[in-house]
C-alpha cells in the first residue's frame, strides 16, 4: 500500500509539473547526446524510473553537465534541467521521501556507513557516495548543493531499496563512455541486446551461449580483412559443436544491410550478428579490426586475438584441450587525442627558438649522447654563421672560408651585418636563433643532411647555391720521404690557441678545420689537404696561427708546407628563396 501511495505522489509531481512527456523529449533531443552520438534513454516506465525521472527534473540546474548514477555496474545519464523548483516542492519531496523510504534505506544501509570521495568522470568532478562494501554507489556533480545532495542520497536510496535496476543490456548501450572495461578472467554479465539482424527479428542474449565456446568478432563495413573472413567464420560455427562466432559492429543496420546485400559471397551469409553495440566494444576496448574476443563456455573471458588465431585447429585445441590461442597485444585508448606528446620521452626532436639572453653564441656537435645518439646544439648563432656551418664544401666536407660565400638576398641586412659592438649585439639579439636537434642511433651519420633540412626551415626566406669558379687555395703538402710524427694509436688530444697547437693521434683534416674555422679563416681560399696522409698524427708547433708564413716556418721540420695556388672550386651563394604561391 505503501509502495502504490508513493509511486501516486510521484506521478502526481510529474504530472503536476506538466512535464513528464517532455522529461523525456528534452534527453532524447539534448545536444549532449548528439554530439556524443549516444542513443538516448527509453521512455522511463515504473516507480524507480519515476524516481529517476523527479531527480533528473528538478535536482540539477538547466545547462548543467550531465549527472552519474550508478548501481551495481548501472548507469543512468541525465542532462538538460530546469533552473527552478521552488521550496514548497523541496520540503515536500524530503518530507515524504524521508517517510516512506526511511525503513526500506535501514533494511539495506544507514547513512553513517556511506563513505565519499572525489572521483573524474571525461574531466568532471563528481562527488562519489558508496557503501564501505562497495556494493552500491551514487556519483553526483560535487558543485551541488548540500540540500539538493541530501535529496540526492534519499531519492537513490529508494532507487536501491524497492526497484530491481533497469536491464543491463538497456542502461550500459545509453551510457556507454560509463563503463569499467573487463579484465581476463572476469565472468561476463548475462547481456541482452535488440539490435540484432538474421536473427528472426529476436534479441540476442549472451547468456544463450553458456556451453559453448563464444567468440566476439568486431567488425566493419570498411574492414577488408573483416569482410573476408565471414564465409571462414560461417562456416566454422555451422561445422563445430559448441562454437558460436558472433559479429560485432559499431555501425547502423542500414550500412550492414547495404554491405551485405552487393557483395555476392556475404548474401548467403545469416549469421546472427549484432549492429550499433555501444556496449561490448567499451566491455572490450580496442584499436586493431578484425578484433576477437573469446569467452569460455561458463562465461568467463578468456583472451583477445587477431584472425591468424581463428581457425578450426585452433577452437579445437581450446574445446579439447583447454589450450588457448595466441593473444593479442592490446593498446587501450587512454590519452585524449589533442594531448601533445612528452617532449621528455622523444628519442627523435628539434628544437627551435629565437636568441636567448645568457646563452653564449656557440655551435656544437655530440657524437654520443645518453641515449646511444648524437645531438647538435647552437645558441644564439647568426643565420649566415647556420648556413656556413651547415652547407660545408661538397669536396672537400670542410667549412668554406667568409670569402667562398656570396650574400645576395634582396634584403641582407637580416642574414648578415658589418656593424660592431652594442650594435651588433642588438643586431644578434633580433636575428639570431637557437637550435637543438637529438638524433637516435639509427640516424647516425645522416646529422649534416638532417641540419641542412632545418637550417632551411630555420631560415625559409633564403637557398644556398653551389657553384664552382676559379679562386686562389691553400694545400698542405709532405714534402718528405716518410713522415715520422705519426700517431701511436692512443688516445687523441689537441690543443689550440693563437700561439700554436699540439694535437696527439689526431686526423691532418682535423688540423685543417680548426685552421679555417678560426685562424686563417681571413684567407681568401680554402685550405686542403694534399699530403696524402690518411693516418692520425702527433705533432706541436708554436708560431702565430693568424700567419700563413709563420705556420710554414714551424711546419717545416715535419716536411709540411701550405702553398696558395688557383684551382677550380665551390662557392657558395646565397639567395632569395623561390616564392612557392607564384
């Protein structure tokens, strides 16, 4: 008696508000649901959906997100309320709810026993009230006022004690993004679903499949592998006892139908099958199609696995033996899609910034990093220093001298300056840029290509050009029978500064490119090597390496000697880049 007055007040507040129809109109047409592309709920029959209905009305304030309720592994989602209510209502939705429920509540828990947190639902905050047992549990936006909280807790709390739940297969298909994935070895809920096809117009339940070896098979209409393997399945299910493959597809029965109907070898194709599942493919999350899940004859899920694993060799070992197949690596989706990567976990990156204040002007490369790679790092570097660094003579892979590079941008002034002190500070401080590049393993000995490419990203107003024309060079020749200061095969060391070198087990070319790069970089040629002394070398002079007379006075007891001469050679342009949009 009790259970037909409440439910009578219940409908009453319904109907008193003029609203009850349009409870539903307004969830069934609610943006939210749109945009997430949910089916919206059924129309709510019954005392608990009366009592769903009066808290989705009125308890949360129109515009609002959408609100969680939770039991035992339900959900209902409520959304698109009203702004008022008045007191009157309030009290007398308390009153009565405190009344008739509070016997029905003690049977089941006391308030005293619930326990709250703060929980994230897609980057909500919701206030989470649950029994210490963790039986039952009610989640509500934590913004909501204590009154309309307390509210809340009693009118879900009649939820619990007189009303069975809906069916599973109805509340977990509407709230789809609300459900915990199952893990192996979970046994899986008797699931009961309508949108089935080749199956004389009946629902599908998975509990009609205890006994038998179940196997999912998620799909689509644009999966070739998918569409493949129909005629193989088929077939498996009608020819193996206590095996049912059931497909699986997120898509519309109109998209199934249109499939099947134009391709010849699916029409004789009646798998029982079901289409637009907005619940296992959340009960079993995945990436890959075809995508197979196996669930044992007690109903317990078993593992995952690609198509190589369905085969009738396969099922039978499982049926027979109790062997399963090889199981698939699955990857769930936990990172939204616009969440930039982790620069800290890149084995590959470039780094591009404009000057920085601190840093000093400097280029320099890393041959072993602690990755196993290699890095370039250049700081507050000029672009015509990048591109003299980065674009090196294709001959002899040396740097080219300032007098092999001709500047001929219409507008040079903001690629090169001959201004000096404060003003080329400032003229640095607007156009000199930074640069860091991290290179994995693989990528060894591919730096210079891969420096030019970002120098030109760096820089896209400008192109570098090489051409060969006749100029003065410096070679260095071994005029001797054999040379005696070569190197031991130890460890390297060298040493430079403007009064001499000594360099131990070190390459001729590394002698040279310091040579060029800072001290005789004023030549008006490059320097090459012509000694034919491809062997490390140990060798020390003290002379002033600005002086080309006075290197070849200290070299000359190791029979070595710089001698200018014309040659034909590589000079590098550098010109206005082609305007692509023209």
């Amino acid at each position: 008696m009790k259970k037909f007055i409440y439910s009578c007040f219940l409908a009453f507040l319904c109907l008193y508000r003029s609203k009850y129809q349009n409870i539903r109109n307004e969830v069934v047409d609610h943006p939210q649901w749109r945009r997430a592309g949910n089916t919206p709920p059924a129309p709510y029959l019954g005392l608990r959906n009366l009592c769903s209905n009066i808290l989705h009305r009125y308890l949360y304030p129109k515009g609002s997100c959408h609100a969680f309720i939770r039991l035992q592994g339900l959900s209902y989602l409520g959304a698109n309320y009203p702004k008022t209510l008045n007191n009157l209502l309030w009290l007398a939705t308390l009153a009565i709810t405190t009344k008739v429920a509070l016997g029905k509540i003690q049977e089941r828990f006391s308030l005293a026993s619930l326990r709250s947190a703060d929980i994230q639902v897609h980057g909500l905050v919701y206030k989470k009230l649950s029994l210490k047992d963790g039986s039952r549990h009610v989640c509500v936006p934590s913004y909501i006022k204590p009154k309309k909280l307390i509210t809340a807790v009693f009118l879900c709390s009649i939820h619990l004690a007189f009303g069975q739940g809906l069916p599973l297969n109805d509340s977990l298909d509407e709230t789809a993004t609300g459900i915990t994935p199952l893990k192996q070895g979970d046994v899986i809920p008797g699931l009961s679903f309508e949108n089935s096809l080749f199956n004389a117009g009946n629902e599908i339940s998975l509990s009609k499949y205890e006994g038998q070896l179940l196997i999912l098979d998620f799909w689509a209409t644009w999966c070739s592998p998918c569409i493949a393997a129909f005629p193989k399945n088929n077939r498996l299910s009608k020819e193996l006892e206590n095996l049912t493959i059931l497909p699986v597809t997120y898509q519309s029965k109109e998209e199934v139908e249109k499939l099947f109907g134009r391709l010849p070898r699916l029409k004789d194709i009646e798998m029982p099958m079901l289409y637009k599942d907005n619940t296992l493919r959340h009960l079993f999350p995945h990436q890959q199609l075809p995508h197979y899940v196996w669930i044992s004859p007690e109903g317990e899920f078993l593992t995952v696995t690609g198509s190589e694993e369905i085969s009738e060799e396969k099922i039978l070992d499982f049926l027979n033996k109790g062997s399963l197949p090889n199981q698939r690596e699955v990857d769930l989706v936990t990172i939204p899609v616009e969440t930039p990567l982790d620069p800290d976990q890149a084995f590959y990156k470039s780094l591009m910034t404009d000057y920085q204040p601190g840093r000093k002007g400097i280029y320099n490369f890393f041959p072993e990093t602690e990755n196993g790679g290699s890095r370039i790092l250049a700081s507050n570097t000029s672009p015509y220093m990048y591109f003299r660094i980065a674009f090196k003579d294709p001959d002899t892979k040396n740097i080219l001298p300032n007098s092999r590079i001709r500047v001929e941008l219409s507008d040079p002034e903001k690629f090169v300056t001959d201004v000096k002190g404060k003003e080329a500070v400032k003229w640095l401080m607007e156009h000199g840029k930074c640069i860091q590049i991290d290179f994995p393993s693989n990528l060894k000995g591919q730096e210079e290509e891969i420096f030019q490419d970002e120098v030109r990203k760096l820089f896209p107003f400008a192109r570098p050009v090489f051409e060969k024309e006749v100029g003065k060079v410096y070679n260095l020749y071994f005029t001797g029978d054999s040379p005696d200061f070569l190197g031991d095969g130890g460890e390297s060391f060298s040493e430079f500064d403007f009064t001499g070198f000594s360099v131990k087990n070190a390459s001729i070319g590394h002698i040279i490119a310091h040579l060029s790069i800072k001290y005789l970089q004023h030549l008006d040629g490059p320097i090459q090597n012509k000694t034919g002394i491809s062997d490390f070398v140990t060798l020390s002079i003290i002379a002033d390496l600005t002086s080309l007379d006075a290197i070849n006075e200290a070299l000359a007891p190791y029979d070595l000697e710089l001698r200018e001469e014309m040659e034909e050679i590589n000079v590098l342009r550098i010109i206005d880049a082609i305007d692509t949009n023209h």
